[in-house]
C-alpha cells in the first residue's frame, strides 16, 4: 500500500508546468489564427473573440497555480476556465454565422475597354460563395458580341446594362471599371432609384457634358496614349502588344497575363468621344463608392484622386495594385465589395 501511494503521489502532474505548457501554447497558436484569418475571410475579426477569451483564461490559469493554492479555489478556476473557452467557441461561431447570414446582395459587374466579362470570374465566384448574387454584363463589340463598329456608343453600352437591371427585383450594386466608370455613371443618370451604391474600381468618372477623351487628355501621368494605335477608318482602337500587359496587369501571374493577351480585342472607339449630360436629381442622388488602384498607369493615381473630388466621394477604398486588380488581386476586390455591400 506504502508502495501504491508512493507511486500515486510521483505521477502527480506539476501545476507550475502544466501552466507553462498552456501559455506556450497560446503564444504559439495566436499568430498561427491571425495569420489564417489574413489569407481567408477578413471582413469579421473572429480571431479577436478567441484570443480574447483564452487570455482570460491563461490569467484564471495563472491566478490557479499561483495565487489561490486551496482545493477549493483551484476547482472553480478551471470551471471559470472553461466557461471562458465556451465562451469563446460561441463568439467565433457568431461571427461566422454573422458573417453567411449578411443580407445577401446583387452585384452587377462592367468591364472596361480592351476587356470582356472573364476578368470578373474569380470575384463572381468569391461573391457567390457569400450567398450573392452576381450579373456580369457583356458590352457590346466586346466578347463574343461583334456588333458592328459603327453602331456603337456610349448610350448603346448603357441600355445594356440597364437591360440587365430591368431583370434585377429590387436594387443593386453597381459596379464599373476603367471605361466602364463612364457607361455606370450613364445608367446612374438613367434609373437611380435601381441602385443602391455606384461603385467605381480604377474608372473614368465624368463630370456632366465630358466624354472619356477629354477626361483622358487631363491625365499626363497616364502611359497608355503613346501605345494606341488608331485604325484607318478611325473605328477602333488598338494597344501595342508588347505593351499590353505592362499596362493592365504589371503585378499579375504569368497566368492572368496570358488571359488577357487571348482574350484581346481592338476596342471600338466612337463611345470614348460620347459625353455625359448628368444632374444632381439622377445621378447625383446616388451614393458613390471609389475603389483607387496605386499602381494603376492607365488611369493615374492623380487622375482618380481629381475625379474622386470633383465628384465629392467620400467613401474611398485602396487596393495596391495595377488597372486590373480583379485579375491580379482578385480576392481584394471582392473583399471590399462584400464590406459594401455590408453597410447596406
């Protein structure tokens, strides 16, 4: 019996030790949850609540081994302990929850000039997965719409996505990129009461009686005029293709870059000289988001901060990237599309 007691009383697990092992534990799996949470869903702070709650925990812990040494007091520790940890897996799977169940969204996406709706793939599928829905509008002349030339203008692109919205029951959200900022603003001016924010991603942003044309001749920081090519009936417009994707998608992979050189075609240049008529009871109604790309040498830093004033946003977002960032950053887009349409 001497024997069994002695054997009991060495297999004894030391406190002290057992404390250590719990806090070295912590210090290690915080980063490892920060870090995962960078490269996942960063529009709620889930790791916030669970480190929170643990390091309430790790200081009932302490408070257990060092402070309070009675058989008494230890037991309730580890019950407050463990009320903390249930504590903490509710929180993360609230905010998860919080996360699925936000009031799902329509998104309806317009591409740019020298592009066609495959640049918005990867953002349509990351909006989709968070229960939106998503509308990509083909342009005319771009895609496999071969319109003719000649027939193309600007309002000939607007009543296109208006067409889309027609389908749409209630409002959305309305997005344009690059020359696709001056066919939203069109349709803007045309039926605001169908959107519920204008979203402009690197875009042309016209104030009322401009055409893309002159907004562009404001832009000296622009790389993109010395590479155009105009064609001998004046109906398009080509890009030199060395310079293509120097000029659209600098930071992309090897991978994006080539999709943009297949699926390239001259852009119709009769829309670029069409101005806008805008007033404040129609477009100017309309809430406005900007999305600025820093890298962008298309449509210049500068020129998109001038416009941005001009057109008195205030909600103003960054992504570090070049004029295409949902080909090159594509899960950044779709972050602050989702963080929009969050705050409706």
């Amino acid at each position: 019996m001497k024997n069994l007691a002695k054997e009991h009383k060495t297999a004894h697990i030391d406190p002290k030790k057992g404390f250590k092992i719990h806090l070295l534990v912590f210090v290690l799996t915080v980063p490892i949850l920060w870090f995962i949470w960078l490269f996942t869903n960063q529009t709620y702070l889930w790791p916030l609540w669970q480190n929170t709650a643990w390091a309430i925990g790790i200081v009932f812990h302490y408070l257990g081994v060092y402070v309070f040494k009675s058989k008494t007091a230890v037991p309730h520790l580890l019950a407050t302990l463990l009320a903390f940890t249930s504590f903490s897996a509710f929180a993360s799977c609230t905010g998860n929850d919080e996360n699925q169940n936000a009031k799902p969204q329509t998104y309806v996406l317009v591409h740019g000039a020298w592009q066609a709706p495959y640049v918005w793939d990867e953002v349509k599928l990351n909006l989709t997965k968070n229960g939106n829905q998503v509308i990509i509008v083909e342009l005319p002349g771009h895609g496999k719409d071969h319109t003719p030339n000649q027939n193309l203008s600007l309002n000939l692109y607007r009543d296109k996505v208006i067409e889309a919205l027609s389908k749409v029951n209630g409002k959305v959200i309305l997005v344009g990129h690059s020359m696709g900022g001056m066919v939203v603003t069109a349709v803007a001016e045309s039926i605001p009461s169908k959107i519920s924010r204008l979203v402009y991603i690197g875009a042309f942003l016209p104030t009322s009686g401009q055409a893309i044309a002159d907004i562009a001749k404001t832009d000296p920081d622009s790389q993109l005029g010395p590479t155009l090519i105009e064609a001998a009936d004046h109906l398009t417009l080509d890009v030199k293709s060395d310079e293509l994707t120097r000029l659209f998608i600098n930071d992309g992979t090897a991978v994006a870059k080539q999709k943009v050189i297949d699926n390239y075609r001259a852009e119709p240049a009769i829309p670029f000289s069409n101005a806008v008529t805008l007033t404040s009871q129609n477009f100017g109604s309309v809430e406005k988001v900007y999305i600025k790309t820093l890298q962008d040498i298309v449509i210049s830093p500068r020129l998109q901060d001038q416009m941005i004033s001009k057109a008195g946003i205030k909600t103003i977002y960054e992504i570090n990237s070049s004029h295409s960032p949902f080909l090159s950053q594509p899960k950044a887009v779709s972050d602050v599309l989702i963080q929009i349409g969050k705050q409706l």
